[in-house]
C-alpha cells in the first residue's frame, strides 16, 4: 500500500527555522514533491526531489534520501506569510502516474 | 503562467442533485485530476485522464463520474448528490513530459450538499 506521514501541525516563531518532516512508503518511487497550501486557496508548486540530496530555492530547501524513505522541507527566516498547509505528495511509478498526497502539516507562524 | 480555471469557487445543491463541477486549463496539458479535499484526510484522488475521452479510476470514484470531451476540460459528475459528498474539489491539469510534470491546481470548489 502506499503510506505517506508528515505531522499533522507545528509551531514555530517569526525569524525561526522550522523543518517538516515527510516519510514515505510506496510500490516505487518516481520524486518526490512539496506544495504549499494556504488557508482557502489552491496547493502550489514548491519544490521537486528525484535524486538523494539538498535542493535549495531562495528560503526553502527540500532533502530526499530514498533509502530512508524521508524528505524534509526546511523553510529558514520564517515570515507570517509561511503559515500555511505544507504538502508532501510521491509519484510512485514513472509515467503520468498522479502523485499520492500526505495529509499535510499545518504551520503557524507566531511573532 | 498555467491557469486552471473551475467553474465555481461555491456551490450549494440538495440531496439528490445532479451536480457537474467543470475545469479548464490554457497551457495544452495532456493530465487531468479531481481530488477532494477534507479535514484530516488530505487530498484523495477522484478521477484522471491523460487524454482526451480517456479516463481512470482514482481511489474514491464511486458516486463520480467524468467527462473529458476536449483536451482543456475536465468534469467532474455527481449523478445523485448526496451530504457525504460535501466538500473541496480541486482540479489539476499537468505535462505529460519534462522532469518534474508538477500537477497545477485550480483554485478549488466548495460543494456543500444539503
């Protein structure tokens, strides 16, 4: 079966640097994705991991070690902006496959 | 920038209804999706399509069906509404090639059926 677990919510402080964790267990793995939902609106598009390792966008960075079936999203100088849901989501098959979704963590941002 | 576009941002219907939530995207994409979205279920997929008139089960589709008649959109049916089906549907369109073929996601309907 296909399994991905990330906590349900955190908390963190304006400035701070806050990591999201993601496990996953899947029939395979074709990358691995994080999106960011705000309250009322659409996912979108934050980062992709196909290959163990960092990739770092501005503040964001996301990490994939597929051995270990973990990822994280690591989000520094944290503003009030960034409270939002954070998705991790694993396309499982090459192809066309769609991507099967964590639940999301929840994260508020407090001065 | 990739728009998809759906039909209504809020829908109200009665038991019993039958209900079409529409969804259009502008950048050629190949993929379709519907998922609802619940709290503390996640995002779980309804239907897709990867072409036009093609169409595959996701992991919730009874109570659903869809319609992919043109390549830019994608419907979304349900046949008898029903209160269990009060919730956020998101379309999402994506490419059927390059790295990543990231899904882009509408701005979602919320259907709350009496």
């Amino acid at each position: 079966g296909q399994n991905i677990d990330q906590p349900t919510e955190m908390t963190a402080t304006e400035g701070a640097i806050v990591q999201i964790n993601c496990t996953y267990q899947t029939s395979g793995f074709n990358g691995l994705f994080w999106y960011q939902q705000h309250a009322g609106e659409a996912p979108t598009f934050l980062s992709y991991n196909v290959l163990d390792g960092l990739e770092e966008k501005g503040r964001f960075s996301s990490f994939l070690s597929r051995s270990k079936g973990y990822s994280y999203l690591l989000l520094k100088e944290l503003q009030m902006k960034d409270s939002a849901s954070y998705l991790c989501a694993v396309r499982d098959h090459s192809g066309n496959t769609p991507l099967v979704f964590g639940k999301g963590t929840r994260l508020s941002v407090i001065a | 920038d990739v728009k998809v576009t759906q039909s209504s941002r809020y829908l109200v219907k009665r038991t019993g209804e039958k209900v079409f939530l529409e969804c259009v995207q502008d950048m050629d994409h190949e993929n379709m999706f519907w998922y609802r979205q619940d709290p503390g279920l996640g995002l779980r997929l309804i239907y897709f399509s990867y072409d036009v008139k093609m169409k595959e089960k996701g992991d919730i589709p009874e109570g659903y069906s869809v319609s992919r008649e043109k390549k830019e959109r994608f419907s979304l049916i349900l046949e008898s509404a029903s209160t269990n089906q009060t919730s956020m549907y998101l379309c999402a369109s994506s490419l059927d090639r390059g790295p990543s073929r990231e899904q882009f996601f509408g701005p979602g309907t919320r259907l709350t059926v009496l």
